[in-house]
C-alpha cells in the first residue's frame, strides 16, 4: 500500500484497541501479551504486558506495559465520578512507578505536549497548569521542604509550528541541564472509537514515539533518546474523520455479507473491495480538507478541562506521599 | 423514512448545497429559483433567489434572498484576504439591507446566537462582542451622536442548556422591550461539505428557523414570530459526522457501479440499498456519541475567531454610514 | 463637596465596611442597626440589619439585610477551605431565602451582571455558566423532572458598553416574559480593604442600586423596579486606587499627630487639611488614567475563578433540595 | 534604608522614568548620557544611550541604548493608530538590529517571559503566539524557503512557580541546544507613571536583568551568562501600588509647602520625613496584601492583546525582509 493511503486506515494510539483490531476476540490470547481486566465502580482498568517481539508484531505496537482506565460515564460529567477517578489513577499510577523501578525519591520531569490554542491538543499543557510543582524549593530553600515531597518540575514546551523548534529538542535540552531521573509526558490521542474519546486514559513506559499522539511529533521522547524513562500518559481526545469512514465503509460490507444474496458472484465482488480501494475511497471522502480532520463531541473544550483535571490530581497524589491519594482532588486548582 | 433515522441523513444549513443536492448539474435551472453567481479575487458571490412555491418545494428551503460568499482561501490564514473579505462583506451586506427595504435610519439589534464556551458554537458571541453598538448613545446622549451613525444594539443570549430559556423568548422580550426596526441574527450553521467550513458566509432574510444552526434551536426568530424583519448571517462551523458517512457510502456505490461487474445482479443489489438501510448504517456507525457529533479541522478555535472578525467589520461597515466600507478592519478590535 | 470630586473619596460596596466607616468602634452599636458575629473554622460571619431610618442615615446604605462572608485563608488557594466555604454559603443562603419570604418553589432567576472580558467584573458571568438551570425541563418535559428541584433559570445580559442595552432593561424585559418569583442577582464589588478582596462574600435583599458594584449601573434592579425581590450576592474583586490613596494621606496625617511636635501650630496645619483638599490631591495623583484605575492582586484571574464556583455550587445546593448542601462542591463545573 | 523596605519605594523598569526621577528637569543634561527625543504622529520616540559608568550610576540603569516609544492615544483603541504604531516599531527596530551589529541572517530567538494565567504578566507568551516562526523550515525543507527570511524560533519558557524551573535555565538549555545568534525578550514591566501603563514600547541591548519585569526573574538573561547578545522588549502593564502610595505622599509634602503656612517649623516638620518614614507609611498602607498589589485600569486584558499584536506584528517585519515593512499588520493574526 502507499505511503500516500496510509493515513486513511483506521488509526489509534491506544494499544487496547490494537489489540481488538490484531484479534477481535477477547477470548483468544494474543502470543506474547499477557492480559489483566477489572471492573469496579464503572472503571474498567485493562494491563496490557507486550512483552516479547511476537507480542510487539501482533500488535504492531513497542514492547511495554499498558495500562489503560475506561470510564463511559465521565461523559455525562459527574464530579463525584471525577473525583473517584482521579483517586484511582492516582493508586494505580503509583503502583506502575514502583513496578517501573522508579524510587520515591526520583526527580521527575512533567512534560505536556501540545498546543494551547487547539483545544484538542490542549491536554498536555492543561495539565503541566495544575502539577505542584516543587523543584525550586529543593533548589531555593531545600531546608523548608517538608518530607512527603519529591522534586517535581513541568513543562510545555509549545509545538513545531509556534516555536520552531521539536518539543523533543526543548525537552532533550531541559533534560541536560535539570537532570531528572524519570520524565512523564502527557499528551491528547486519537482513537478510533468514538465512545473512548474524553473517557479513557492510557499509561505506557514506552516513551512517546514520532507519529503518535495528536500532534506532529516528528522526533520522539524515548529512554534511547533521553537517557532516562519517559512514562506516556495519554488520553483520546479525537477520532480521525478517516478512522469514522473506514467503520462506515465495513459496516456496508458486513451489510451485503448478511443479506440473503441470490449469486455467489456478489460476496465475490465485495471481497474484492481490497485495503487499498477502501482506502482510496476514505481519501475521496476526506481529501477536501486533508488529515487533519477530526471528530469530536461539541462540547470537547469542557470535557477535555475534566480529564486534565482529574490527571493533574492524580499525577499530584502518586508523586507526591504527603499528597492524599484518597482526596486528590483537594490539591488541584 | 423514521424520524429517529433523520438525524443520520446528510444535514446542510446552506442553500447552496441544498440547491445543489436537488440540481447537481449548475447549468439546469431549478423552477422557481433565480440564480446568479460571480467569482472575483478569490471570492465566489451566489445569489439565490427562492422565489416561489415550487422553488421552495424543489431546494427544501423557505421562500427567500440566499446570498453565499465563498472564499476557499481564508484557509490559508491570509490577513490581507481577510479584510478584502470583510470589505467585500460589507458592500454586500449595504446593498442587501437596501434591496430589504432596511432604511439607513433604522434601528439595528444584532443578536449573537450560541453559546461561548463550544468553540464552534461560539461564532455569534464572538461577532456580538465587536459590534460597534450605539444605541445607548442616542438614548443618554443624543445631542453628542455624529452624523453617520445608527442606533445600533448587540445581544448574546445564551444557550438553552445554560439559561433555562429559549435564546427566542429572550430575543423577544428585548424587541419589545427596546423596539428595534430589524434583527440581524448570527449563527454557527452546519455545512455538508469540509471545504466550506469556516470559509463561507450565508445571508438570508429568512431569520432563524428551528433546527438551523448547530445550537438546538427549538422556536425560530423570524418575522411572524417577532413582528420585525430577521436577517440571519451565518458560517458553517462544522459538518456532521453522518454527513461524511453517507457520502462515503454513496462514494462506495459509485465505485461498484463504475466497476466492470460480471453480472446485472450485482447492479441490481446495489440499488437496493434503500435510503433507509443507509441510514440504518450511519446510525449503526454514530450510535456510541449519539447525533452531536462533529467534525471539524483541529484549528477550529483559530478560523472562527477570524470569521467573527470578518463578519463584524463587515456589518460595522455596512451598518454606519460614517464607517468607512473600503476599510474596515480599521474599526473592529 | 463638588461631585466631581466624590469620585476620588474612599469607596466601598461592602455594608460591613460602611459599618466600619460609621463607628469604628465595633463595641459601640449604631442605632437602627442590629449586629451579630460569629467565627468559626476561619470563616467570620456577620449579620447587619439594617433596620429604620436612622440605621440607614448612620451607615449611608439603604434598609436591609446584609449578610457577609469573611475568609482570609481563602487567598491560600486551599481546595479544602473553597469546599468548606462553599458548603457554610449554601447553609447561610438557603437560610437567608427563608427568612425573606421566598418559598422552596418559587421560580429564580439568575443575573450575572458584568463583563466576560474584563477579569475583575466577571464574576457574574463566571457564576451563570456554573448555575444548575432547570426552567427548561418544568417548560418542556415537567413529568420527568424529579422532586426536590425548583424552577431556576440563569442569564449574564451583559454590559452597556457591549450592548447598547442597560443591563436592567434587559433583565426587566426577561422577567416580563418569563415570570420569575424571585431575582438573585450577581455582581463584582469594590471595597475598600485589600485584604477583603476575592475573601468575601456579601448578601443582601435590597438588590442592584445605581452606582454599586464595579461596572457602570446606570438604573438598579429593586423590587420596585422589577416588582419582584431582589437578591444581591456580591464579591469585591477589586480596591479603587483612590481609596489606597485616601489611607496613605490619612495615615499621613496620624503620622504627624503622633510625632512628638514642637508646635500647636502644625497639629492646627493638619487638621485644615479639608476633606475637599485631600480629594483634590487624590485626583491630582490618579487624573492621568481617570476614576477607573483599580488594584488588584496579579492573580486575580484565578481567586475571580475560584470564588465564582464557591457562589455557583453554594446557589445550586441553597436552591435545589435535591443537591445535597454538605458535598455542594460535586454538582459544580 | 533596610531592604525590607526597599519594595515600597517608587519602582520602575523604564529608563525613560528613571532619567526623570536622576533629573526632572527635561533641557538639563545628564552626565554620559545621550539623548534624542522626536515627536510624529502621537508616537514619541526617545533614545537614551547610556555610554559611561557615570550615566549609569546617575541613572540607575546598567549601560545600554535604550529606545522608547511612547503612544497615549493607544488607550483610545484606534485600529488605525495600532496600525501605524506597529509600522514605527517595525522600521526602529530593523534599525536598532542593525546598529546593534545584528547581521541578516543571524538566527533569532525570540523568548517570551511571563504567565499565561496572569493577564498583566501575559504579553511575553501572547507575542510569542504571534510570531512567524521559521526555524523548523530551514532545518526541514531549507531548499523551499524563500529569500527574504531569516532563522526565527519563539519559546515561551514559562515562570518558576508554575514549572519549577528558572526561565533563564530553560532558555539557556535551549540556547545551547538551538544555537541562536541573537535573543529577542520579550517582558511585562512596570511603570511609575499610570499614563504609560500599555501605551509605552521600551528596546534595550541589555537583556534582562533579575528582579526587572513583573514576574519574579531571579536570574537573568544577559550576553555574560548566554554568550549571545539579548534585546529586551517590554511594555509596562502594571504600577506598583507602592508608587501610587508614594507619589500621594510627595503631593501631600508638596501641598504642605506651597501653603502660604504661618511658622518654619512646620517646613523644617515636612523635611523631616525621611524617606524612610515615609516608606514605612506605604508599607502600612499595602501591607495587608504584600508587594505583589499591582494598578491596572480594568480593561487590562483587551490593552496588552493590543500591545501584544503590535509587538508581534513589528517583529515579524523587522526581522523578515520579504515582511514589508510598511504594512506589518497584514502578516500577524
């Protein structure tokens, strides 16, 4: 397939729903991915392990551990859920730093990606606003810094197109001179369901990858890069329009499959209908305006505000010991 | 065909398209409708008149004066287009109001449809906060008023979800209130096209009909209601996701039919996918966010804040005979 | 006193502080006024009433009930103390309701007075957004709306200066057409301690008066112009300029008294220091920029934000029976 | 005088003032000081080159050009006017470039100080999002720029208390990462004098020094700790409260004098109030609220919004020869 098409096939950053499109059957284990789901309280927490390269090319997705939280209900923007939310990412966040050998003393650099001004894209910067940050006390008046508090700092460090400049660069640069052990980069997804976008948080020690996320990240932030762990916690705020077209276009086919067709001929032709034609028609449909057109809810400027909310709160508690991570909520803005 | 079905059709506010979806072919005139269009630096005019009854029938539209400008370039995010834009706007909207029998003495309340804080909703606010208005000018000072100006008023009145009140009712209690000679309503509209979003302005001396616009508009704005002329100006903001859908389904039909099939049969399935079973797949396709699904380029937030821009230069210019027609930007913020 | 001059004397909307101005002595009652304070867990609460003639003359406010809010700690930005303030409001509202007459199933309508797009006067447009309407469901589908709501309906109409359109004529024409039982209005203050700004809160049942609060209110909302109550909430956002200048002058001046001066002559100087005389020097100090020059905190942007949500989720709680009035912090934005 | 009560005295950031107060009267020279000062079109131009260490020490001031542009007609939010401004400040300092050894094609950076969150302190970010960036096109697609650009990057560092990280460290990473030839800093001040709040543009080849501008800047960003050479670009956006405090005091002092008084002793009384009395006067005026009490007329956010589109616009042309200079509002959003 071209390049060209590539990027009206179905897209998604989260690794849950690459494994559905690897095998669609929850059943059916996937070869070198181990697998863990757990419902409470209308939270459904996934772990994904892709721990060896069968896992990693069944999925077509890096080695690593995933976890991922999905809360349907967020949509109808209940703050008591908010709150519950926010205090179980912040458990579950602290465990998958233990788990990732990152001691409680680890400097941690936050990075928000994105762009202010997008509101889609707006996650990453949204949530660097409301980090405690604590760095400049261990720098300025360390004798004053109470225990429970580890040396936390935060950037946004803008996209390509306002600054410049890679935010890998920015980063890469940041990093040298604050010397952090561990980064966590926070950034908007796509997903190619729409009842996932704003609803769902997805946690990766992978790093962030060029091509992922939202954004144009064409260099990556990557142990290999940086020298230090980076943490991906990203959330789907959008669907690519491309990703909506390609359900539409299997839904037609799915369609014919089950009528009672009178000619074998019929079936014959709609297999026919080869990736490459699909894909040339999604591109027909979108190329007016080009890839960059997304999906969203109406209402995404508030409910991407609630899931900025509820990371900065739980990103404050698991960092934090003297931060509570049964009230969380009691510490953000 | 179901009402529940409806929402999944193809949606358009504009008259254009709706002239285009009853006429494909531009050359074969539609009865009862005049038409007459002109292209200029960039800027495509379209003129419709729907003048009768079997017009209106034809297009799906009231009775009424359409006129569309198009300007594909504001994409581009060129400043010097968009003030040819907003004087062109200008030149146009002076004449209309003069065609609409509007004398350069009456007195103006523009009213800013949707709500402030839905990014492509916000149009109307945005537009009613650069409105030169003058109103309270004459009521406290007349004497100190130049030659020039107008009694010119500019209200925002919110949504139903955040007000508990039809923005109608509140509209109307205003105009009885402050007696105004004619409304000038401003609205995000819906287009079935994506190279049409934020790059068109419709004017119609329609006013507001309920169901326009991408707000729930649930009692109109016109004349039988109000007692006062309603000239609605409005911009697509967003196209619906069901709009992509059908015309991704559509597009796989043509590609069947232009294909060389083996057997009549095939030709013949393919007709019969009725309206219904369509919709019946959209829906399927939509379901999991209902029908508010939108899609929009990710820069949405920037376009219409241009669009605002444009528009009310536009009607400052076209409004006050002291603001000069040839140079508006000048006078908006 | 030339009214010209008025303008630069201290200046303050809170009746606490008209109290203070009165007898600074808070041990010394002011006839016609009853007086009650209480402290408890950082929040002073104090009850004014306001209560003949006499009371009013001696204060310089109108007859009434003022109920204030002090919460010094609120400027800490401690989550847990917004929850608690929020939660004592509600208490003291719904209270405050009763006591004036108003029934739990009176209709309410909300006004946010002020301007969206000048940070210190946006507290009422700020509170509006955060309301739990709930007209719209009695109008439209009564049978599902569930006990322990009341009929609440909520609108910002916005400045003149925007408009064109006194606020007050807005709002009287809504009430016409919508026939609320009872008016809570919500407005942006000065005072004239700094320590009081973004830290209280005042009720009282007399209303909007000309001239109060920081925007420009030209006529008032009062029972005798709207026919219905008139609930003011009120939070100083900003100090005068003038009013800090008139405390660095008088404190001047005490400076001198208290020195240990050789001369009865100078002590004779000072106290020739005219009311007028200080006013004229006041005006010489801040004519540059005119009456409109303010002080606030550089953060202001934030405390506005925090006390609006404070005031919003108290409404809600005080409103509705439904909400429960000791969590009232979870059905707020 | 003890530095507790240092912050109480008269600050300002701008030369301009800081020649007034080393010498009120405008036609005395000051030693090692030069000074050109021409009036056009409401835009008043001074250069202030101070060349020697005994300028500097009369000034206050670290040695430098200093260039102010002074434009009162700027708080009447004439388009027209912010138009030409913007051209003025474009061909100054395309000049001031040249004449400070800045070749054509040296690399920019351009840093904007500040936060986002508070108004007054949101210009240096707002210009940033302005600016036309091409840095990432000579690195990407060198062989597609046209002539007429140069290497432009903007970054908008963020300030210490909400990323935990000096500004100045983030700068100098990226310096080091970036290699720029030349920094641009872009930075809210304050001023003495109300009048010049959001009307006064000021150009220094000195950088920014710690403890200038609004925000809390401990270290700065100067040749000696960059290694490049950094022009500072700042706009007053704030007074002190303190200043307002003490320029009331002076007048009292002044009153008391011109009075046609009875006894010396009272003159000698006057004298006597040391500076720093009278510091501690102010310092019991504003304690309540500490130093960070700012003035701003109320309508601070749609004046910096100006200022900041000027900015921008001026350095997008100064810095591109294929930006005409003579029309520089057409490039900028």
């Amino acid at each position: 397939m071209t390049a060209d098409l590539n990027k009206y096939s179905v897209r998604t950053d989260l690794a849950l729903e690459a494994r559905e499109m690897a095998q669609p059957d929850i059943h059916v284990p996937l070869p070198g991915v181990e697998e863990h789901v757990e419902n409470a309280a209308g939270i459904r927490v996934t772990n994904l392990n892709v721990y060896n390269e069968e896992g990693s090319r069944a999925m077509g997705r890096v080695q690593g551990r995933y976890l991922t939280l999905e809360v349907p209900g967020l949509r109808k923007k209940d703050s008591d859920l908010q709150d519950r939310v926010a205090t179980k990412f912040a458990q579950l966040f602290e465990k998958y730093l233990i788990e990732s050998g990152v001691k409680s003393t680890d400097k941690v650099l936050i990075v928000g990606l994105g762009n202010w001004n997008v509101t889609p894209d707006a996650l990453g910067p949204m949530v660097v606003e409301n980090i405690l940050v604590t760095r400049h006390y261990f720098e300025l008046v360390p004798e004053q810094v109470s225990p429970g508090y580890r040396q936390v700092s935060a950037v946004a460090p803008g996209v390509l197109g306002t600054t410049g400049i890679e935010s890998s660069e920015i980063v890469h640069a940041i990093v040298e001179k604050t010397r952090p052990d561990v980064i966590i980069a926070i950034d908007a997804l796509a997903s190619k369901a729409l009842e996932r976008v704003n609803t769902t948080i997805q946690v990766a020690d992978i790093g962030i990858h060029p091509g992922s996320g939202i954004g144009n990240k064409r260099k990556g932030l990557t142990k290999e890069i940086l020298g230090i762990p980076c943490i991906a916690v990203g959330v789907p705020t959008v669907c690519y329009a491309s990703t909506i077209v390609n359900n539409a276009i299997e839904l037609m086919k799915e369609h014919f499959k089950h009528e009672n067709v009178k000619s074998r001929d019929v079936i014959g032709l709609l297999d026919e209908v080869s990736e490459q034609e699909r894909l040339q028609l999604v591109k027909e449909v979108l190329e007016p305006l080009g890839h960059d057109v997304i999906v969203t809810p109406k209402e995404v400027d508030e409910f991407i505000e609630d899931m900025a909310n509820i990371i900065a709160s739980g990103l404050n508690a698991a960092l934090h010991e003297a931060v509570d991570t049964n009230n969380v909520a009691a510490y953000t803005h």
